[in-house]
C-alpha cells in the first residue's frame, strides 16, 4: 500500500540532509522501542533532521509519493508507538536537542523536540525553576513526552505534560509549519487543537518546537517511606490522603515482590523491605515550617490509617536511595522474566484496591506472574504479565486472554486503557473496546482532516483506513 523506499528516493533524502544524516543501515534499536513484545519494526531509511524546514520538505516530498513517516525520539515509548508498521522513513529528532531559551520572567522554556527531559529538568533548576513534569525516563525527548502526553511521579500535584505545553510548532503531513497555541497564560480561541496534538503519537503531524511553561523551584523536599500489613490498608491511606490541606508532590505504591526484583536488579537494597506495602509520599515546599506543618499533618493522619511506620528521608541521600529504587522497577520486572507485556490502566483512586485483588485472582487462576505497581495519588497502574518459563505455546494462548480481562476488569472499575504510556499499536483493540465505535469514527475523520493520506505513522491509535 505505501510506497518502498528506491534510488530516487534516497538521493532526495540525502540531498536535503546531507550523507552523514542519511542512515541506509539502520542503527540497533532504530525499528524498536523499550516492549521487545511489540516487536520490530520494518522502517527502510532513517534520517536525522535538524530544522523544520528540513521536516517540511521530507514530509511534502512523503505525503506526493506515498510514503510512510514514523517519527522518532529516543525510542523510550512502551507501546510500539515509535515501531514503523508500513516501511518508509524513521525520522529522528534527536539531533533537534538545543534548549533555544528559558525565561524565569515569563516562567517559559522553548526548546527543540530532540531535548531531553533530564537535560531541560537540570538546565531549569540551574535557574530555579522547574518543569514540573517528570516521567519516569529522564532520557526520553520532551517532544516524545508531548506526542504521549507523559505523565510520572508528579502528576498528582502538577498535572502531566499537556498541562505545561503553551505553544507547538508542527509540520503537517502536508509539509506546511504551523505554529498551535501562544506564549500567553489563558487562550480561549477556538478549538484547543494544540491539545489535540499532544498525545496525538505522531500520527497527526510532527512537533518541531515546543514553548513550554515553568513554575518556581520549590526548595525543600521530603519524601516518607511508609509500610502497611497487606496492599488494602496501603491503598485505603490515599483517598484520605488526597483531602488534607497540602497535596503532596508524589503518592507511589509498591508491594514487596517489586521491591525483591529491584534489590536482585540493582543489588542495592531498598530503606526496607520487611512489609508487604508500601506507599512513597513526597512533599515539597518553599520554608522549612511549611514542610514541618506538612509532613506533621500527613503522620498524624497515617497513624490513623494503620501505617506500620514512618520512614523520613530528608537528605539528598536517603531520597535518592528511594528514588532510585522507584525509577528502577520497570527494568527490574523486564530484568525478572524473559518477556512482558504491559497495561498502564487507570481509574479511580479509590477502585485500585479491588482491581488488584482481581489481579491476584487471575494470577492465580491462570498460573501466571504479574507484578503491579504505580502511581497511588492518580490511579495509574503499571500491571506486568510475565512469561518466565512458561513454554511458548501456553503463553501465545495466555496472554491475550489475561490481557483481555486486564482490561475488561479495568473498564468496569470506571477506568481507560492508558493513563501515560499511550496506545501505539500495541492497545489500539483496547481503545476500540473502552471508548466504542462513535468515539474511533471521530478520531479517523480527525485524522483524515490533518494526513489524507495516511503517511504519518500509520496504523498507530487507530487501524488503517
Ligand atoms: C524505564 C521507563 C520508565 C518510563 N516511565 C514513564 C513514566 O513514568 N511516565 C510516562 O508517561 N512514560 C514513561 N515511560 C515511557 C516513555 O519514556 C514515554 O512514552 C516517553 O514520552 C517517550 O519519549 P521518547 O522520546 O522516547 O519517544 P519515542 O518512544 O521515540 O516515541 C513515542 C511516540 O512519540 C512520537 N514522537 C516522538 N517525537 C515526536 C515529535 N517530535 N513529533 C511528533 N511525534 C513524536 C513517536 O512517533 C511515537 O509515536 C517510561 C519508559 C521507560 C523505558
């Protein structure tokens, strides 16, 4: 259906981008992202653009002859969203890296979209302030971290990426730049179509320049270590900790057994790991008697709540000890099994508790490994279904069937597929499932409005035409 990359083609590429950014053999990795379930990708030639005038032209020169576009960041995504399905070209934006300003007098940043999170996290806090934001793979693009519309650790207080995105600048299919949203505060013209493009996954156009919003570097930090007896009385604090005066900054659970994968993974071991549960609590402040009066009002509260103890780590040392543990469990599950598929569900805070006892129901029913951890405060989930050594024709007729009831069970506790990683390929069938027929009729003439011709990253979010 799309058209195979010839001699014609490669010599227009190599004209616009030079030899040294014209990629004929693909690099490892390039046709993959961090789910090796997903599989690999079939992309034939990639590019590494540097402006976006360079992206126009590829992208006119794509759209005239049939040619599939899959855009690429650092290839962090775990949906196969950045897995190029129809050939053609793998466009990567990780040469479009400068930070082209940051304006504490406008509490704004604007970036190219090849920036790395934590290359924009440190160069903001060198100028006290923050972009709030903070997915757990510093070394993802923020323009990758748009086009998910990532979210991390600090949701629950600061919201995700959509809610930091003032303006974009993006190429069509068409290869026209437009520029979506202003430098301003409040915008109420029209239809939000910037807030349409993020999250979009490239399918809708690719983001050439980002003007993103800060806010003032909070100073003082302190995170507590909390066990519980059993995962219900871990999840049962959070509403209750939801409602007191001073939202805290992040809200984590995680059972034991995570915790074991993690010490086996970095070999280091966690503050402690004597509990079943336990909940991860960070608050943030300016002086030190707003944190006091903080941190007082969260343990007076979790002693009524069955908290088992209050771990405070209050130095730069003892959070990294924690927070190195927490960004390390996605890797510590992989580095546990032999392959994994993955459902970042979200719902309602308080149905989190029962969609885990059903987890471990299925678990048990079908003889089946899953790990689950995530982000308490918000109600996203992280459920791992592991293969170990499960021998490969069970599994083939497992996992769907687990998958299946991951999902269902989610939908009926009032949830949706993806609270952060996205659809990619990998979920587009969970998609059709929670949001229905209407809803995917909408999103297909979206996308007919914005790629008539289907070039941009085809058969992501949604099936082919
Ligand atoms: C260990 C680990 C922890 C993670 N933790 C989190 C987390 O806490 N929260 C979270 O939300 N995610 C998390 N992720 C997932 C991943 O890091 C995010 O999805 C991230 O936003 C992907 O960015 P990327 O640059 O790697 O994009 P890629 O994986 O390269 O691409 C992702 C999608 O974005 C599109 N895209 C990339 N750049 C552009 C652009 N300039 N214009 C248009 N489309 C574009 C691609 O086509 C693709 O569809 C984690 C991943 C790992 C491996």
């Amino acid at each position: 259906m799309y058209k195979n990359i010839d001699k014609k083609d490669l010599a227009f590429l190599k004209d616009i981008v030079g030899e040294d950014r014209l990629l004929i053999t693909l690099p490892d990795g390039f046709n993959n992202d961090e789910m090796p379930i997903y599989g690999l990708g079939n992309g034939e030639v990639a590019v590494y653009v540097i402006n976006s005038t360079e992206v126009s032209k590829i992208l006119h020169y794509a759209n005239e002859n049939n040619i599939a576009v899959t855009t690429r960041g650092s290839g962090t995504g775990l949906v196969g969203s950045c897995v190029p399905l129809h050939g053609g070209i793998i466009l990567s934006t990780a040469k479009m890296n400068k930070i082209i300003s940051i304006d504490p007098s406008t509490m704004s940043a604007v970036v190219e979209p090849g920036v790395l999170l934590m290359k924009l996290a440190a160069e903001a806090e060198n100028l006290n302030v923050m972009y709030p934001p903070d997915p757990g793979e510093k070394s993802a693009t923020i323009g990758g971290n748009a086009a998910t519309n990532a979210g991390g650790m600090r949701a629950i207080k600061y919201g995700v990426t959509r809610d930091y995105i003032k303006a974009l600048e993006l190429v069509l299919a068409s290869g026209e730049i437009v520029t979506l949203g202003k430098d301003v505060s409040k915008n109420s013209s029209g239809y939000a179509l910037k807030d349409l493009m993020i999250g979009s996954e490239g399918t809708l156009g690719i983001i050439t320049k980002l003007t993103l919003k800060l806010i003032p570097k909070p100073t003082l930090n302190v995170s507590l270590l909390v066990p519980f007896e059993n995962i219900h009385s871990c999840l049962q604090a959070v509403p209750e900790l939801v409602q007191l005066p001073d939202i805290c900054t992040t809200l984590e659970f995680m059972e034991k057994e995570v915790l074991d994968d993690a010490k086996e993974y970095l070999g280091k071991d966690f503050p402690d790991r004597h509990y079943p549960a336990y909940l991860i609590i960070t608050y943030s402040a300016s002086t030190q008697i707003q944190l006091d009066a903080m941190i007082k009002s969260a343990s007076d509260k979790l002693k009524t709540l069955n908290a088992k103890d209050i771990f405070i780590s209050d130095t730069v040392e003892r959070q990294s000890s924690l927070w190195n543990t927490r960004g390390a469990f996605l890797e510590a599950i992989k580095n546990s099994t032999s392959l994994m598929d993955e459902a970042d569900v979200v719902m309602p805070i308080t149905r989190i508790a029962d969609y885990l006892d059903y987890i471990n129901q299925l678990s048990h029913q079908h003889q089946v490994r899953i790990r689950t951890f995530g982000h308490a405060g918000d109600g996203n989930l992280h459920v791992y279904v592991c293969k170990d050594d499960i021998e490969e024709a069970r599994w083939t007729e497992l996992l769907p069937i687990v998958m299946d009831a991951l999902y269902a069970r989610a939908l009926e506790e009032k949830g949706a597929v993806s609270g952060e990683h996205g659809i990619g390929h990998a979920k587009k069938a969970y998609l059709e499932a929670s949001v229905g027929k209407t809803q995917i009729a909408l999103m297909r003439s979206i996308k007919e409005v914005f790629d008539p011709q289907w070039i941009l990253n085809p058969d992501k979010i949604i099936d082919l035409k």
